[in-house]
C-alpha cells in the first residue's frame, strides 16, 4: 500500500500541539521529519528527524502554513483552532511591550494612568455604534479589549495583594455567564423573555455579591444622566414608589426628575441627550460653514448672523 507524502501544519501560535486527525499519518509513515525551526524539544517529542522536505511515504511536521512541501504533498492536515484563537496573539504582544527590551511607555504605564485611555475607548466605541459605522466598531472594540489586555497584565505584574492574569479575567468572566444563566447551562429553570432573563441576572446577582442596598454595585462615577436613570431604575425593581424620587425647584432635581420619568417610560435618557446633543453639535457647524460661505468670520458671528445661517 503507498502511502501518501503528508505534511502536518502546526499552529504557530501553540507549535507544541498535535492535531488529531495527523495521528493516522504519523502512525503509517515510515519516517517522520519535523522542521527545524519548531526546535528540539518539539522535533525529540514527535520522534522525528530534522528536516525541510517531505520524505517518500512520510510525514513533515512544520508550523509554517507557507512551508514550500505544502504544494508537493499529497496530504495536508491543518490545524483546527476555535474562536478566539487570535486573542493568544494579543496577549503575547501585549507580553512583548510591557517585558524588558520592550515599549517604554508602555511599561510605565499604572491601573491609574491608564483611566483616561479606559473612559476615551470607551465613548469612541459608543459614537462609533451610534453612527452605525462598522469598521469603526471594529477597530474601537479592539481599543477596548486593549486596555482590558493592558490592565490584566499590570495586575500579573503586581507585587501587591494578589497578582492575577488574563486567564484569572477569562475564568472570572465565565463563571458569572455561566451562572447567571442556569436556564441555558444547567436547565434548572425556565427563562423565556429578555425582561424576564434581566430581573433573573439582578437576583443572581444580588444573592451573588450579598448587597445590603438596592443601589449596591451602581457605579457612581458615570455620566449624571445614566446615573440618574440607573437609580431610578434599581430602586424601581425594589418598589421604591415613583413619589420618593428626587423633586424639588433645584436644577439638579429637575434634571433628575427627568430622567427619572424617561427611564419609568422605558427610554434610555442618556441615549436621547446624546441624540440632541450631537444634532445641536451639527448645527453648529452647518451655520459656521454657511457663514464662512458668505465670505463672514465663524468665529465672530453676532446673533443675528448666526439665525441668518441657522438652519433647523
């Protein structure tokens, strides 16, 4: 029986793993040839021999999925990588940069001096999902996931308290997925609206963290209006009657009135402020350029130049 000249390609991001389905090539070959450049560790584990070429009825081991044998093989098996399988690649430049012989910047960088990047990725993301601009979701979901890689590797790095990675992050995360959602991972009960499924994630969540308070856990540091809304919004599931919110004459209670009023209704207040801001925001420009147009300083408009160039 002949058997064919097989090429095994690793994945270079783990070259040390096996695929599988190779296991039939290598057990009917009559020679096994590993590439060089995958190293004597590898080469001594697979039993083979270093080499390039892909012997008479053999196998050549390689991680290169370029490698020159591929176009001459009578078989290639690849290696299978799940979703996600990038993400490795962040990590290891992210190892990269903050590891002596790296970037300086980086490697001075702190949780602290990190925050302003945190909170600007984030509000570009959120404009870039509102102006449904697809590549530019891609590429803030990237700066994103950045500082999520950049903050769990200066906690590895931590002499203090308990150092964790961003392994100890993923595990984390899937933990609280898994069980905030028993009726999709253990079907112990019966989730069937999104309402439903929200109210369900708030009592995990409680019993989970044993909060004292309803408001517990509400981040204060977030814009006025969300903070508002998600107050009225917790303290609503815990019956808090509408009439105990704040009221008053102030301006703070009037805004917070507000917002109140839009959340009960089912509107995200942060949302439709943005709306109107941004569209005020065009405005703006549209009468500066109409202005400039008119041969007139935009930045010297008295009113009446700029409800001459106003348009609604």
């Amino acid at each position: 029986m002949t058997v064919p000249r097989t090429v095994v390609v690793l994945s270079p991001r783990t070259p040390n793993v096996l695929p599988v389905a190779a296991l039939p090539a290598l057990r009917s070959a009559s020679s096994v040839v590993a590439d060089p450049a995958l190293g004597d560790d590898v080469i001594a584990a697979a039993g083979a021999t270093s080499g390039t070429e892909v012997p008479e009825d053999g196998v050549l081991i390689t991680a290169d999925p370029a490698h020159p044998a591929i176009a001459s093989a009578d078989e290639v098996v690849g290696t299978l990588e799940p979703p996600g399988a990038a993400l490795l690649d962040a990590v290891a430049v992210m190892d990269r940069l903050r590891s002596p012989g790296g970037c300086p910047w980086d490697a001075e960088q702190t949780h602290e001096s990190l925050l302003q990047y945190l909170v600007e990725e984030t509000y570009e993301l959120y404009q870039a999902v509102e102006d449904d601009d697809r590549t530019a979701v891609r590429e803030e979901l990237g700066d994103v996931l950045l500082q999520v890689l950049f903050h769990a590797r200066i906690a590895a790095e931590s002499a203090d308290g308990t150092p964790f990675d961003i392994d100890d992050v993923a595990a984390d995360l899937v933990a609280k997925l898994v069980g905030r959602h028993p009726h999709v991972f253990a079907g112990s009960e019966r989730i069937d609206t999104a309402e439903r499924q929200e109210h369900r994630w708030e009592e995990l969540k409680r019993a989970e963290k044993q909060r004292e308070s309803s408001v517990d856990g509400v981040p204060l540091g977030q814009p006025a209006v969300a903070l508002a809304a998600k107050l009225t919004s917790r303290t609503a599931r815990a019956g808090l009657p509408a009439d105990l919110l704040p009221a008053g004459t102030g301006v703070g209670e009037q805004l917070f009135a507000l917002a109140a009023r839009a959340k009960l209704a089912g509107v995200d207040p942060e949302a439709e402020l943005r709306t109107v801001a941004r569209r005020f925001a065009d405005a703006v420009r549209a009468a500066e350029r109409a202005a400039a147009a008119d041969g007139l300083d935009p930045h010297a408009l008295d009113a009446e130049a700029w409800k001459r160039h106003w348009v609604e």
